[in-house]
C-alpha cells in the first residue's frame, strides 16, 4: 500500500516522519515543486482564456446600456 502525504508546513512533516519510524514504516520523500501544481496551471489557464468568437449574445456591455437608456432613474 502506498500513501501520499503533501504539506507546506515543516514540523508536521518532520512529525509524521518521527511516527512512521516509530511504526516501522518506510519513508520515501520526494520534493515537488510547489509552484507548479496542477491547481496553478489550471488557474492561469482560465486567466488565460480567450475566446475565439463573440458570443451569440453579442456585447454585454451595449445591452446593458441599450436597457437602461429607455427608462428615467429614479432621483435620490
């Protein structure tokens, strides 16, 4: 069986590491590089996204203003 523990934080490690050998378990540590975790290159693909063309919809921004230009706001 195989188990894969992951932590920033090195006195949890360095505690986990002081139970297993008092268990009898074998340690095998590999360092990964943090800062390319799937979750970060997932997120600046998202960032990163760029649409190929304008969406059915058409522009939000001009509905948005076409909308609120056939009505008087009310007065504070």
């Amino acid at each position: 069986m195989e188990l894969t523990l992951k932590s920033n934080n090195q006195d949890s490690i360095a505690k986990i590491i002081a139970l297993a050998k008092k268990l009898n378990v074998s340690i095998e540590r590999k360092d990964v590089d943090s800062t390319n975790t799937a979750k970060d290159v997932l997120k600046k693909r998202i960032l990163n996204f760029k649409a190929k063309s304008e969406t059915s919809f058409g522009d939000g921004a001009d509905w948005q203003k076409t909308l609120r230009e056939d009505r008087e706001l009310p007065r504070l």
